[in-house]
C-alpha cells in the first residue's frame, strides 16, 4: 500500500472539493483482494465507483467491513460446498481514519470507526471508500461481531448491520466533515434506513410535522430485484427491540408497510428518483410497485476491468483512449480478424492451463468451451443444458465436441443453491467417460476468476428463469472480450442480443415467464443448428460475432455510460 501519508492527504482535499453524491451499499468490490461482496451487486458497486472516479464525478462510497469476507468454497468429492471464513487484513490494503460516532442497537451504544480506501480514477480524480467498523474493544461480542460477515447470521444480525451502514454511514460523513452532500443513493434496500436518519435530520421532533419532501428531494434509489422474497422484511417487534422507536411508530409503518418493516418500501416512499436495472427491471418493478415513477438505467461494467491483457493489448493498438473512452469500442469492427482470434486464443490458452492445473478434466484448446458462472440459486437454473442429458450428448457426438466450465457459490443457508452445485458436480462425474462432452466445476467463484472465465470461453451462457434476472452483468463483460452469449431473453439480453450477430437467444421473447421444456429444446436446437456450426465450420463469421460484441455491446453496456445516466437522470 502507498503511503498513509499521501493518502490522507488526497482524502482530505476530496472532503475539501466536496463530493456531493453519497452511494450507499452493503457490498462492494474495490480490489480482489477485499472479499466484502458476494455477487453482482457488489461487483456492479465496485464497477460503478471506478467509472466515478475517471468521470471525476464527486462521489463517495459507504459500506461494512468483513473481516472474514463472504465464504471460501470448496467442494467435497460428492459436490457439496464448504464454507471456510475469508480472512484478510485491512491494514495492508486500507487505512484507518481517526474519527468515530456511535449508532443505538438494542438501546446499547455501539462505537463505529471507519476504514478508507481510495479508488483512484484514470485522470487523478479520487473515490474515497468508507468501511464501518464496529470490531472495537468497547463494543461487546455481538456488537463487534457485525464486521465479520457479509450476509452471515439471523435477521437480528441484519438488521444490525442495516443499522450501522444507514444510521452509522450518514452519521460517519456529517462527521468526517462531508458538507452539502445532495445526493444519497441507496443502492438496493439495505441501504434504505439512511432516510430515516436524514428525516430526523431534517426535523425538529417537536415539532411533530414530518418535513419527507427534503428527504425525498435527496434520496435516489435503485432496485435490483424483480421478486419480493428477495427483499429484506423485518417484523415489527425485532424492530422494535433492534432499532428502537427512531422515528414514530405509526410514522414508519406509514412509510416501511403495515405488516412489516420492508426495505424496498422504505426506500420507495423517501426517494424522488427510483430505477430498476434494465429496461426490462423498470417494467417489471412498475407492475410490481404500482403507484410510483420506476425509471431504468441499464447496468453496465467498468472496461478497463474486465478486458483481459490480450484484448487490452489490441485496444491500445486500435482503438486508442478506449479506457476512458469505452463508447469508442464501437471501432472494433475495424480489427482484422486474424489479430481478434490471436487475442482470443491466448486468454482462452490461459484459461485451459488454469483448469487443467486445478483439475484432471484435460481440456483441449481446439474445443469449443462454454461458460457458466454465477451464484449458484436456483433461478439462474445452471443445469437447464441437462435437462435432457442424452441429447447433449447426441449434439456433442454428431456436430462437434464441446467442453463445458462451471463455477458459483451458493449462499450458506442456501439448500436448494447447495444441491444444484451437487447436482451438477454428479452430472460432470457422469460424463467423464465421455469423448464428446468435456465438464468442470471450478471452486471459489471470485473476482478473479469471474476475469478469468469471461475472456478465456468462446461462448458465455446464461439461462435464468424469467423475469428473475434483473440485469445480469457477466455477459457483458464476456461482450468486452468478444465472446458472444447465448442466453435467455431477460435482464440485459432482452437489449443486448441481435440474433446471430452479438450471440443468440434462447426461447421466446413472447413468454414473459419461463417454460422450462420450451427453453430446453430451444437451447439444444440453437447449439446444434448454430452454435457448434458457426464455431467449426464457418471461423470468419465467428469472429465476425466476436467483432460486433465488442462494438455493440461493449461500447454501450459499461458504467462509464451508465453512471453518465445517474449523473443525468437522479444527480443533477
Ligand atoms: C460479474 C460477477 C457476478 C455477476 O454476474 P451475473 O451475470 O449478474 O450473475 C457475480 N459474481 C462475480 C464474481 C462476478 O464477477
């Protein structure tokens, strides 16, 4: 790490120039060596905070400390995960501000102190990413036990943490010396008792006339899922004893729901700008919220991230200025195609070598190779392509072999997420006498590997069952390292995919829900027909697909455009 001197230094003349946007979440990806995220959320905060800051939009990020991260996985001989604690040392990749303020949970006080990194943008802007703290001498077990897991414990725990992020957060930039900040953007539910402490703020508790327009004024807010059992709810009496009576009870049932204290709500009624994450994500959530302005901004990837060393190269090459410039990728169509599919075999080279080193599956460079990586919960259905197994096999063994990459974690109290790993670390032990159909489940879905798999497989695929997927955001960077998808039209796809030229779709646009068999066969006729053909048989129209990924998708489908948007449409 540079110098804690230099660091607190840029800090402070990011406090002086006064970052007025405020992005509030329970997960975020800065670094690969910081495990407090679990999935696409927390990538998708890391992505948009990089974006901010070569942008210089004047942003500053909260959220917790996980001393133990999320889950090390490993999985057993018969498929099952185990979850090791991920611990790591935040002295050597952050420092600790001298500053700290209290939050009430359980009527106790309960001390925060705060980390910060600083994401350094492309042009010498700065973020600054605050981490809440509570592992303190002063705090008891419980208390300092809030910075050790993400998503770990009961909804005690939970809303706990809620606790520390909202209250604490607001609390830590009024006393960092944060001023005028204008905006505060939640970035899903969690993040959502943030506007109950700017209500008390904002009002004299004398005074008992609830000023929610100057809250509102301030809030924005972003929802990432379209099913409500997705959404954090708590009952009334936990919230009672947790978080006490920070405002009125009749006040927050008004805002939070009668039954229950639901974050989405929460957020909903304190905010005057609300989006989903894809245009699809803004429709559903309109039905499903009926009554407010839902808005859509389409989730995106941060470039310079996610283009692997290869693709990288030739950018620079081609398409100079393109980190900063990422709409510049639309040039792409201009690269020769003998220096595409160059660019291409290397990192899938890389990738093989990597599989081959973990596992015994010998994989061949020559083979066509499909990815699928992502939280392993059952709507995102990673074993549709089984859904007929002897099919597979017949495609594999009459139009051209295929080699098939697995990786995802499943959260820890996940059964179902749990059994579908196993279900197809079985099928993967089923085929390994097969000559035709190659398969690996690799552990330890992360960051790096997420790199890794999306720049290294000729064909990403997604196959969730709609309209669950919000947005999805692995294809796209699989989009910026020219390889096509072939997924389920929902989420991003429903905007990304022009048939046979950035990918191909699976099942039709017409269902709004999905039908499993319908989808299946689809699968397999498009894999069969198309696919594997293209792939074999027809190489310049192949890389013609790589091509227009690239310039298609990868120049829209990055957070340099979508934080324009927020800039656009909630900040100013
Ligand atoms: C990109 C990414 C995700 C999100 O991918 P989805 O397509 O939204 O499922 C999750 N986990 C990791 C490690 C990632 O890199």
């Amino acid at each position: 790490m540079e110098a804690k001197k230099n660091l607190l230094y840029e800090h402070e003349e990011c406090i002086k120039r006064g970052n007025k946007i405020a992005y509030f979440s329970m997960e975020i990806c800065v670094d690969h060596k910081i495990p407090t995220y679990s999935g696409g959320l927390g990538i998708l905060a890391g992505d948009t905070i990089r974006s901010a800051a070569d942008l210089g939009v004047p942003l500053t990020a909260v959220t917790l400390l996980y001393k133990k991260g999320y889950l090390k996985q490993k999985i057993d001989g018969q498929g099952y995960q185990q979850e090791l604690p991920e611990e790591w040392n935040p002295q050597e990749v952050m420092v600790k501000l001298p500053i700290r303020i209290q939050v009430e949970i359980e009527k106790r006080k309960v001390a925060v102190e705060c980390w910060m990194y600083l994401v350094r943008g492309i042009d010498g802007s700065n973020v600054p990413v605050y981490f809440l703290d509570t592992d303190l001498p002063e705090n008891n077990d419980f208390d300092r036990s809030l910075s050790y897991y993400l998503y770990g414990g009961d909804e005690r725990y939970r809303l706990a943490q809620e606790i520390v992020l909202g209250v604490g957060g607001v609390r830590i930039l009024r006393e960092m010396g944060h001023k005028d900040i204008s905006h505060y953007h939640m970035n899903e539910g969690h993040a959502s008792l943030l506007a109950l402490e700017l209500l008390n703020n904002f009002n004299n508790l004398e005074k008992n006339n609830w000023d929610i327009e100057q809250v509102k004024k301030r809030c924005v807010f972003t929802t990432h899922t379209p099913v409500s059992a997705g959404m954090d709810q708590f009952p009334y009496p936990l919230v009672e004893q947790v978080l006490g009576e920070i405002i009125p009870f009749d006040l927050l049932k008004s805002l939070a729901g009668a039954e229950r204290l639901n974050m989405t709500q929460l957020a909903l009624n304190l905010s005057h700008y609300i989006n989903g994450v894809a245009k699809k994500h803004g429709q559903v959530s309109c039905e499903m919220f009926p009554g407010y302005h839902i808005d859509s901004i389409t989730n995106g990837v941060h470039s310079a991230t996610w283009v692997g060393k290869y693709f990288a190269e030739l950018y620079d090459q081609y398409i100079p200025g393109w980190k900063s410039d990422p709409f510049s990728l639309r040039y792409a169509l201009n690269i020769p195609d003998g220096e595409v599919w160059q660019a291409h075999q290397k990192a899938k080279g890389e990738l093989i070598e990597y599989i081959n080193k973990v596992s015994n599956s010998a994989f061949e460079k020559e083979v066509l190779t499909i990815g699928f990586a992502r939280r392993a919960t059952t709507y995102k259905r990673a074993d549709l392509i089984f859904y007929d197994l002897n099919r597979l096999k017949e495609i594999a063994g009459k139009k051209g072999k295929i080699q098939l990459v697995f990786a995802g974690k499943a959260h820890p109290k996940d059964g179902p997420g749990k059994e579908l790993i196993a279900k197809v670390v079985r099928i993967s032990q089923q085929l390994s006498d097969s000559d035709n159909i190659k398969m690996v489940y690799l552990e330890d879905y992360n960051m790096d590997l997420g790199k890794m798999l999306t720049s290294g497989v000729d064909v990403w695929l997604n196959t969730p069952k709609k309209p669950q997927e919000a947005s999805g955001t692995s294809g796209m960077k699989a989009a910026h390292n020219g390889i096509p998808s072939f997924s389920i039209l929902d989420g991003w796809w429903v905007e990304g995919c022009i048939e046979g030229v950035t990918g191909w779709s699976i099942g039709s646009a017409a269902n709004l829900e999905s039908i499993e068999q319908e989808e299946a066969d689809s699968l397999y006729r498009k894999l069969e027909m198309e696919v594997i053909p293209a792939y074999y048989n027809q190489r310049a129209h192949w890389i013609n697909i790589m091509r227009h990924c690239i310039a298609v998708n990868a120049s829209f489908f990055n957070t340099h455009r979508m934080v324009l948007q927020y800039v656009s449409n909630a900040y100013l």
